[in-house]
C-alpha cells in the first residue's frame, strides 16, 4: 500500500526541465484572448490552482489543512434554513451554462451538477467524475449541520478537499446564494427526487 | 458554378425530374398528419398484425435525438414496402420505402426523435400489413453548455 | 442552399448489393430557429430513387424526420459488378440531385 | 427494457442500470459511427484547394505540408511538426494558414475572420481539413519529435493538460485524467495514455453529428477551454499546436482512419 503511494509520487512528479506552472502561464498570457465576458485574469492561477498542478493533485497534508481553512474562509452563509426549492435545484443541476464567454453576463447560470453526479434517477444521462448523490438526503437526513456541510461544498469544494475536480461555485460566481439553496434541496429534501 | 451551369441545371431539373416527381408522389395527407392513427389512415392502411418478422434494430438509447440510427428489416415473403412511423414526433410518419423487384426489404437509415418514443416499422406483404415497434430514450449528451 | 454533393458506394456481397448513399440536405423540419431566433423554412427531400441499370428498384417518400445529411443503406438482390446504380431525390423546393456509381 | 423499467423503482436495480445505459449508448455511437456523412466534406475541400485565392490569386497545390510543396499523401499523419521557414512547429491548420499568407498574400486578420463554421457553411480550414486528412487514412501516425522545437512543444503541450486554470479550475485532466469516467453519458478518453489517445486521433477530424458539423483538433481545444471558462485560445497559437502535439504524439504508431464521426 504505502509502495504503490510512493510509486503514485512518483509518477506524479513532472521531470526536470518540464514546464513550471509560472511558464505555462506566461505561455497562456501571450497566447489567449479576451472574449465576452471572459478577461485575461482567468489564466492567472490562484494558489489553489498552482499547488494542484504542482503536486499533480496530491498537495502535502498539512499545507492541503491549511489552504483548506483559508477556502473555508470565502464560504458566506445565509440566514435561515438552506433548504430551497428542489425543483428549481433541478433545473440548476441540469443547465451546464454560466461564465463561458459566450453565455451571457446577466443570464443565471446552472451547476452542471448531471455532467459529473448521479442524482435523480429519472435522468439516465448523468456523468461519473463526482460520486453518485442517489438517495443523499434519504441516508444523512437534513439536519442544519447537514444543510451546512452542503451549502458550504457547493459553494466552495476546494474548503474540504483542496484538489477536488470540482468547481467552487458560490465562490466563482456561478451560483447564487438563492441558487445553492435550491441545491442543497434537491440533495436533502425528502421530496426531491434523489431521495425517492 | 457559372450562369450557364446554373441554366442547364434547371433545365435538367425540368425535364428529368418531372418523370421522377410524377412517379412517385409524396403522400401529403399520411406525411402532414399529427398523429400515428392518422398517417396510417393517409397510407391507406386500417391494421397491422403484430409480427417478428419485421425487426427494427435501433439503440435502446440514443444521445442525441437529432440523429438516431435505425436498420430496418422484413423476413416475411412478398415484402413490398416498409414504413417508419415514430408514434411521439409532431409528424409521426417518417418515411415509406417501397422495393420493386431487385431490392430486398431492408434500410439503414438516422432520423430525429423530438422525445423517447416507440418507432414503429409496418411491412407490407400481399395487401396485408405486419407490424413491430420498439423504445428508443433520448437523453442529453456532452456538458450542455 | 443549392444542391450539394452526394457520395455513394455499393458493394457486391454474397448474393447481395450493400448500396451506402450520402447526400448533403439541410433537412430543415420548420421548427428549428436561426441565430437571429426566426424560424428557418422546411426544407426536406420528399423523394428518392434507386435503380438498377436504369431499372427502378426502391422508391422512397421521406419527411422532415430523416437526419441533416442523410445516410442511407439499401440491399439489393443479387448484383454484379460493373452494374450501374443511380441514386436520385427530389425535395420540397423542386431541387434535386443524382448521382452514380458502378457495382464493385 | 423491462429490466430498465424495474431500475426506476427498484434502487438495488441501479448498478445494472447503469451499466445497460452505458452499453446501450456505446451501442448507439458504434451505429452512428457507421453511418458518416464526413467523407461529403472532402470533395468540397478539395475544390477549395485548387481554388485560386487572394492578391496573388493562388491555389494552396503549392502548400507544403511537410512532405514537400503541393503533397497531400500521408502529411497529414506526420503532423504537427516543425517547419524550417516558419521556425516552429506546426500543425495542419496553422500550416493552412501559414500557406493562405505566404501563397496567396492574404492578411492573418482576412484568413482567421471564420475559422470555425456551421453546419450550413463549413469554414475553409475544415473543409481542407476534411480533404487532407481524408489523403492520409491507411498511413501511420508519426508526428515530428526529433527536432528541439518539437520536443518542447510535446513539453508544453503535457504540461498545459495539466495546467488547472479558469472560473472552474479544471485542467484537461479533470475531465481526461481518471479511467472510466464520463459527462453525462460520454465516456472520456484519459489521453495522456497511448492506448486511449490512439483511436481517438486516429479518427480527428470529423462530423458531429449532434451539431451537424465538420469539426477540427484546433475547434476541439478551442470547445474545451470554453467550457472550463477560460478566455478564448488563439487559432493556430503555440498553446493550441503544444497540446495536439503532445496527443498525436502520445498516439503515434496508430493507423489514421479519419476523418471520423462524433456524437
């Protein structure tokens, strides 16, 4: 076990000479251009960008703690229940729009939560990248620590996992507050469809 | 393409295609009806014996409506044509092919599906009719932004 | 859209001919909406033929439902090669097209 | 069907559910794939190559693709690779465009006005796309490796798919990194592994036949970054021409049998 974890470093590491995440990013500077409402500032990584490339997704456990508290740190919660509407947490998890440069500013985004996760068992065409979330309210139950727990990973995925694929979208701007409420319905509420 | 080229094409069009459309008409009443009963009753036909004879190969699912492959095939001796109703698109019927002498009861060919439907496939053999259906699901495909 | 091309092969198997024609159609259904969000006209082959050495041994009516570009496979009794085949449609615009390819 | 019908109510059912779902759906592009209208693009692509162009109203016949002017047969398989008079490596579009400027004295600005089309209008360099590539299938894919250019293009190219970047964070591995995963009910191909990349270059370019499109490797890493929210790649830009280097390069030794057919 702890050889295939070296073996897995290993392999991880990029050879001597390769590119460093910095000249990657000059390349991509020169190489890119402004379009709709994407600017230049979205190839500057942040640090969470550069440590993931850097470690190919396996950051050190104790700088991985403590970049996660810092992420911790963007989630805002809101007042109240964060249980929304599942059937607008639906709609959201269906709709793979938002922040591409040809997507309008003003339009609502969704969560492209099908692309990656099982959830309803009506859609059939769901992805596999993220873990199946069939039946997640129905196991965990929607007390508020729950609602919290998934109000704050919608949010921002990188608070509890610092190299998780998935994106932080309360804290890029994709979803609204309004929005991920309606998400975290749709995964906890009993009559959602997940839980049925 | 020139002025010239243009004028022949039309001409051609005009003089070789007239035979053509008059030879095989397009059934507007069975093609413009909206539902299954209704563009069976525009091709004349009043019922069909279920058959599995007549075998549609089709994927169970298909991820993109707009283009759904289906082979379409019948055993039943004296074939003479083969129809494609898709029973839930706003114009159900979608295609008759009729084969002469020289041609084997058999089609390849996509089509759209507005929504997961039974495509159903009537042969014709000796005035009577055979019939055979089966579901496709359409589902969304790619990240749908 | 003027007519565009068409492509065909047509195999002799056992017994049989795999006749595989493609055709360029925009196969319009009049339900779909352009960029500017009008709705762009039906526009579909009603009519296709195939024959045989000038014989015509499918004749096809189609609607608005066969796919953009459409691809057909026919099968043909017997065949030899060197047998002409002429594939020819007609849409609802009066355009039409042909084309030809011997048996090999 | 019954037992996908179970599946709805029965959750025990959901493993062989799925499993059905993804097998009818492989099902499903293996049928598409055999009914191609792609190869309709090449004789259209052919006629834009011989067409006279430009202020100095010429064809591309004299384009050197890399196996000398005017050759088609097999170029395509041996690209990208590094061109001596441009300095740098290239691939089959940026080599397009190379030839549009230096043949047929048209503007950089002129020639990429419409690099990607639309089903009723291809673009210039996917139809030439469509016919070159067409005059490669049966040949083996061998890019350019030997030159410096071309291995720090390989370089480059492997470290942007693993660049994390954008609103979502995502590099090329998010999605292609992991066997057997897929986005909604596309299986991805982790391409960074021979044996997953070789197919899949071996069958670009190709048509869409969701969006009844011919589409290119330049309009797939454009596509891509769209959708992990980054700003626009330029056509024929370093970027775009590392990262098909280091795929065809990472499936060199395939047999080319494009163009293909895509969902």
């Amino acid at each position: 076990m702890s050889r295939l974890a070296l073996l897995l470093v290993l392999v991880a590491l990029p050879a001597l000479g390769d590119p460093t995440p910095q000249d990657v990013q000059q390349v991509m500077q020169r190489d890119f251009h402004p379009r709709g409402q994407v600017g230049m500032d979205r190839v500057v990584q942040d640090g969470v960008q550069r440590v993931c490339t850097e470690t190919r997704d396996r950051p050190p456990p104790e700088l991985a703690k403590a970049l996660e508290a810092d992420q911790m740190k963007t989630v805002v919660y809101p007042q109240g229940s964060l249980i929304g509407d599942w059937k607008r947490g639906e709609a959201i998890a269906q709709s793979g729009r938002g922040l591409t440069w040809n997507d309008k500013p003003g339009e609502p985004a969704g969560g492209s939560c099908y692309n990656c996760h099982e959830l309803s068992p009506r859609e059939l065409s769901h992805g596999t990248i993220g873990p199946s979330l069939r039946g997640f309210g129905k196991a965990r139950g929607a007390a508020p620590e729950v609602q919290r727990y998934v109000y704050g990973k919608i949010y921002n995925a990188k608070a509890y996992n610092l190299c998780s694929q998935m994106p932080r979208l309360g804290a890029s701007g994709t979803l609204t507050p309004e929005q991920i409420k309606d998400l975290v319905a749709l995964l906890l509420d009993p009559g959602s469809p997940v839980n049925q | 393409m020139n002025r010239l080229r243009r004028a022949l094409v039309a001409a051609l069009a005009l003089t070789l295609v007239r035979p053509l459309a008059a030879l095989a008409a397009w059934n507007k009443e069975a093609f413009g009806a909206k539902s299954p009963g209704d563009a069976l009753k525009g091709l004349g036909i009043a019922n069909a014996t279920a058959s599995n004879e007549v075998t549609i190969d089709a994927p169970q699912i298909a991820e993109n409506g707009a283009v759904v492959p289906v082979e379409i095939s019948s055993a039943i001796a004296g074939t003479t044509a083969l129809i494609v109703v898709i029973e839930k698109n706003p114009f159900p019927l979608a295609a008759r092919f009729d084969f002469k002498d020289g041609a084997l009861p058999f089609v390849k060919v996509n089509v759209k599906m507005g929504e997961t439907s039974d495509i159903r496939v009537l042969a014709e053999a000796g005035g009577k009719y055979y019939s055979a259906t089966k579901e496709v699901k359409v589902t969304i495909g790619g990240c749908g932004g | 859209m003027a007519a565009g091309p068409m492509k065909m092969r047509a195999i002799l198997g056992a017994g049989f001919t795999d006749v595989r024609v493609l055709m360029n159609h925009p196969m319009e259904t009049g339900q779909r909406k352009d960029a500017e969000g009008k709705l762009v006209p039906m526009h579909f082959i009603q009519n296709l033929t195939v024959k045989v050495n000038g014989k015509t041994v499918v004749d096809a009516q189609i609607s608005q439902a066969v796919s953009r570009n459409p691809v057909f496979s026919f099968r043909l009794k017997g065949g030899a090669k060197g047998d002409k085949i002429e594939v020819s449609w007609l849409d609802n615009h009066g355009e039409s097209n042909s084309t030809e390819a011997a048996v090999a | 069907m019954k037992l996908l019908a179970l599946g709805f109510i029965a959750a025990l059912a959901a493993p062989a559910q799925a499993q059905d779902a993804a097998k009818e759906i492989q099902r499903y592009r293996q049928m598409v794939a055999e009914g191609s209208p792609a190869e309709l693009f090449e004789s259209e692509g052919e006629a834009l190559w011989k067409k006279p162009q430009g202020p100095k109203n010429a064809s591309l016949e004299r384009c050197d693709l890399g196996e000398g002017p005017g050759v088609l047969k097999g170029a395509y398989a041996h690209l990208p690779r590094y061109f001596k008079d441009a300095d740098r490596v290239m691939d089959l579009e940026t080599r397009l465009l190379h030839c549009m400027v230096t043949l047929q004295g048209r503007t950089r600005e002129e020639a990429t006005k419409r690099v990607f089309g639309s089903a009723d209008r291809l673009s210039e360099f996917e139809s030439l796309s469509a016919y070159i590539a067409g005059q490669s299938r049966g040949a083996k894919i061998e890019p350019g490796t030997a030159h410096p250019k071309e291995k720090a293009a390989y370089e480059l190219g492997r470290a942007l798919y693993f660049q994390r970047v954008g609103a979502w964070d995502f590099s090329c591995a998010s999605c292609h990194g992991d066997e057997h995963k897929r986005i909604r009910m596309q299986e991805l191909p982790v391409l960074q592994k021979p044996e997953a990349a070789r197919p899949v270059i071996a069958s670009w370019p190709a048509y869409r036949v969701s969006t009844s499109q011919f589409i290119t490797l330049q309009w797939r890493m454009n596509d891509c970054y769209r959708q992990m929210r980054t700003p626009e790649p330029t056509f024929g830009s370093e970027t775009t021409v590392a990262l098909i280097h280091f795929l065809t390069v990472t499936a060199r030794g395939e047999t080319y049998g494009g163009p293909g057919n895509k969902r």
